[in-house]
C-alpha cells in the first residue's frame, strides 16, 4: 500500500510538473532548480557571435562579462579598429527586463549598454540576442 501511494505521488508530481512548466527561454531550459539570477551570476567569455548570419566571433573572443548577486557587472573588452588594438573596461550593473526575457546592461561606458533577448540561461552557457540588430551571442562560463 505504502509503495502504491509513493509511487502515484510520484506519477502526479511529474505529470504535473511536465505539464505546468513552459519554456522560459527559445533555446531552454524547461526545468532548472537554480533561480534565473543564480544562473546569470557568473563570470562569461563569448565563444560565438553570428551577426546578419555571419560568424563574427573575431570580433568578440577578448571580451569578459563579470556579473554578480548584487546586480553588479564588469566588462572588459579586447578589440580591434583601424589595425589599433583598444583596451576598454567598465562596470556598471545588470537587470532582467520584460518579465526576466531579456536582460540590460547599463555600463558606465554608455557605448557599450544594451538590452538583450535571452535565448538560453544555464549555469553555464548563456546565448543572448541584440534586440536593435541581428546579432546573437553565446557565452560560457569562464
């Protein structure tokens, strides 16, 4: 009886589960048990960057994305423009926008703030979409 009653709760919880739960973001996950901010939390490098359909991760392979718990951010950046290599770092802070679908950056560097659609938000891979160009980027966690 015991073992009966274990096992239809069982039953009912994932029934249940599977059919409450609706993909957050495009590209998953379905199901976490960390919170979306103890996901985002988390120093990230970008390995890929497709822009207008073409790969662009050149173009971002010096970046890092420090993000924090108090909702501070950090980035420094490598990058090249004209054959001069530039240097840049700034903080500022993070937050989830759009009911947690897209996430802001507000640096102190205002050229490089921006909002981003959330593609994917794991512990340790992020995919974020410009939401003013056609520009996706993946990240991973350092």
């Amino acid at each position: 009886m015991k073992k009966g009653l274990i096992l239809g709760f069982t039953a009912l919880f994932i029934t249940a589960l599977s059919t409450s739960c609706e993909k957050k973001y495009e590209d998953g996950p379905v199901v976490s048990l960390s919170t979306k901010q103890d996901r985002m939390v988390n120093t990230w490098i970008f390995s890929y960057a497709e822009e207008d359909g073409e790969n662009v991760s050149e173009d971002y392979d010096q970046y890092e994305l420090y993000m924090n718990e108090s909702n501070e951010a950090e980035l420094k950046a490598e990058y090249r423009s004209f054959g001069i290599i530039y240097n840049a770092e700034t903080s500022g802070t993070w937050s989830f926008t759009n009911e947690s679908e897209n996430l802001l950056l507000n640096f102190d560097n205002d050229d490089f703030d921006n909002e981003y659609r959330i593609l994917r938000l794991m512990k340790n891979e992020l995919w974020l979409e410009d939401t003013d160009q056609n520009l996706e980027l993946h990240l991973l966690s350092k």
